[in-house]
C-alpha cells in the first residue's frame, strides 16, 4: 500500500479510505504536531502510543476527528475503522448559500 508523502493538506491525506490511527497522525502532522510524513509511516511508528493510548495530546486529536466527522468534513467507516475527506464537503463556510 502506498502512503501519501508531504501532502499538503487533511483533504489530500485522505482523499482515499485510511485507517484510523493513520488518519489521526495525518491530523497531528497537518496541525504541525508531528515531523511531515515522508511516505514510510515512520513517524507514525515512532509515536504510535499517542494514537493508540490514553494521553491528553491524543484524546483530543480522537476528539477532533470526531467533530470533523460530525460537522460533514470527513466521513467515518465503522466496520473497517476508517476515516475519508467527505466528496460532498466543499468547504463553503458562508452563510448564504446563494452568494458569490
């Protein structure tokens, strides 16, 4: 499987299906928390205890997914554990639909 590498973005991290705790790395690295990641998951590796354990750092990056999710930015696979940038979200934060 291929890892994306030095995206610029969450939206082009998860432009495909990935797992959980990936995603939730892809979080951290995109808010500057984490080394940018060079395709290897290395970083992920090395700090897999943020995502996999109960820590202040990792609980509200968990949080946050969560809150992407409920607002219609990312969409949550439950059966395969699975986090996606949603194709529907356009990121249009005006309040009128109609405006230019």
């Amino acid at each position: 499987m291929k890892f994306p590498s030095h995206f610029e973005s969450l939206k082009v991290a998860l432009a495909d299906w990935v797992h959980a705790d990936v995603a939730t790395y892809y979080l951290a690295c995109c808010l500057g928390l984490m080394k940018a990641e060079d395709g290897t998951l290395d970083g992920f590796r090395d700090a897999k205890s943020v995502f996999c354990a109960s820590n202040e750092v990792g609980d509200v990056l968990w949080q946050f997914m969560d809150k992407l999710v409920a607002l219609g930015i990312l969409e949550f696979d439950e059966k395969n554990i699975k986090y996606r940038w949603s194709p529907s979200f356009n990121g249009d934060w005006s309040d009128d639909p109609n405006a230019a």
